[in-house]
C-alpha cells in the first residue's frame, strides 16, 4: 500500500548522512497508514508501542547506510522531542537504575573512575543516568530537549541544560565523556552531532554510543519484522557504519559491543503486545504465576550495542 504521507509537504528527501549519497535502494517499505498514523509527538515518547510501523526505510547504495527516506524536517523533529511527555518511562525506573550503573560499569573499564571529571549525556531525558553518575562519583550534566522530561530531572536536584548540543553554548575540550544512550537513531544529523561531541570532550576523552544494530544475528532473522522498524526512528546502523561514523567524526574506536537491559516482566509485556500478543499474553501468565512479573530482568537479544571511542591526544 502506498505511504499515505509521501506527498506530505512537511516531509523531505534526504542525503546519506554517512557519505552524502543520493542513490538508495528500498530496504523496509513504508507499513504506515491512515489508521496508524498519530501525526503528534506521542510516536515520539520512548514508551510508544508502534513496533512495526514506519516510513519508508533505505540503504545508501555508496555506503550501506540504512535511514528513513523520506522523513519529517530536523525542526519538525525537534519539535516533537521538545514537547514529548513520557509518565510511563518512570514507572520502569528501578529497571532503568540497574540498567544504567551496568553501563557505567563497562564505560569506566575505559575511562577510569569518575572521581570528579565531568560528564555530558546527551538525551538525558528524566536523567536517570546523570543521577547514576553523580552517585559515583563524576561532576555529570545532562542535556535534553523535552521541557516535560528537563523540569522532572531539575526537581530532583539533577544539573540540566535544556536544548540540543547545536544549541548549548558548551565551550570546547569541556568535558572528559560524553554519553549518548538509544540517542543517536533519532537524531537529524548524527555525523554532525558526533563532530560536536568531538569539539566539546577533551584530547583523550571518550564517547560511548548505545544504539540498536541492525546487523545482528537477530535483527537478520526478523528481517521486517524487528521490532525496532519504527516511527521515531530515523537512522539505523550497522557495526560497521557505526565505526564509520566515529571515526569521520575525528574518534578512534576502542570496541563495539553488545549490551543488553534491565526490564519489569510487566514492563515487557506492553512492548510485546502489539507486536504479538499471544506472546505477551503468554508471558503475562508466566510472570503472574511465578511472581516474576514485578522484578527487574536481564533481557539481551544481542541487537543493541554500545560503541566506547577515543578522541585522540
């Protein structure tokens, strides 16, 4: 079925990001419809449950760069992130917690203690990862540019500055890390994004990038069916094109590796079921049963990986 926004003039053709190609070929045609469409900012929210549903999804014919094509403007983008709001993202905090410090755990095998060396993460949202950073130790601001999600982050005493790194005024070789957690897949402009990340953090500072991989053994085998082909997602990388990215941007990577999360039995089951739900309904039953359903969980289907790189000396 034709995508019913293709001549929708608030959408727009776009260049490879990776390489500036304009040859593409269809990798995961559009599933939207008029019925499914929301056409507002809630298909934005981390929590959406529009697994499946998705514009039209290319590969660079020069670099294999998988993105949307075409996609709402950068502003338009922007503007659904500024006004996003997410109750539903808190009730999975405890998870979230735990998820959070097993990541700092692996990045601080490369960047050492925080010990008050300061910290930049980007997408910060209700900054459940700045807190968990400022637990141990490091001196960490949180960026993001929904008002919903800065002011819940503010009211816990968390340092935020509201916007997007185009926007903020950070002066250059300010920071020692620069984080950036399921971030990158929904940016405008990732490469220039990473260039900037690259000004801010000083000579021998380190990124760490966590995104989906499309690459992966799993998401092979689902082919269209992965379950994170979806609306608010307007870039999706590979090992290969992630590595790519870094290292244009002026970064050396150390390793990509992947990293799975923490998530409520119950958690897991709304994000299950409007993609199956004789499977949610399925494991709905087995946490009720054995009582599982309101504990934290590791869950790891090897497709979201974390890139740890360098900036050089």
């Amino acid at each position: 079925m034709p995508d019913p926004l293709l001549n929708d003039p608030t959408l727009e053709l776009v260049v490879c990001n990776l390489c500036g190609g304009t040859e593409y070929t269809l990798r995961f045609p559009s599933t939207r419809t008029e019925l499914s469409l929301d056409g507002n900012w809630q298909a934005y929210c981390c929590t959406y449950p529009g697994y499946g549903i998705h514009p039209p999804i290319v590969a660079c014919r020069n670099c294999g760069l998988v993105y949307t094509n075409p996609r709402p403007s950068r502003e338009a983008i922007k503007h659904n992130y500024e006004v996003v709001e997410d109750p539903l993202y808190l009730q999975e905090r405890v998870a979230r917690e735990i998820t959070f410090r097993k990541h700092l755990r692996a990045l601080e095998r490369f960047t050492g203690p925080g010990r008050g060396r300061r910290l930049l993460d980007v997408g910060a949202y209700v900054g459940v990862f700045v807190e968990v950073a400022c637990e141990a130790g490091w001196d960490a601001v949180g960026l993001e540019p929904s008002l919903w999600a800065f002011n819940y982050a503010r009211e816990r005493g968390l340092t935020m500055v509201r916007g997007t790194l185009e926007e903020a005024d950070f002066d250059p070789n300010s920071f020692d890390v620069f984080t950036m957690w399921d971030v990158i897949e929904h940016l405008g402009d990732p490469l220039g994004e990473m260039r900037r990340a690259c000004q801010i953090i000083r000579p021998g500072g380190w990124v760490a990038i966590h995104t989906m991989d499309l690459g992966s053994l799993f998401a092979r085998l689902m082919g269209s069916r992965w379950p994170w082909l979806m609306e608010m997602h307007v870039y999706y990388f590979t090992r290969r094109t992630l590595r790519e990215l870094l290292e244009k941007a002026g970064f050396r990577v150390a390793a990509i590796r992947p990293e799975g999360r923490y998530l409520r039995l119950q958690y897991l089951t709304t994000r299950l079921r409007p993609y199956s739900a004789s499977l949610a309904d399925a494991v709905d039953t087995l946490g009720r049963l054995t009582g599982l359903d309101k504990l934290p969980l590791p869950v790891n289907f090897g497709d979201l990986v974390t890139a740890y790189a360098q900036k050089p000396e």
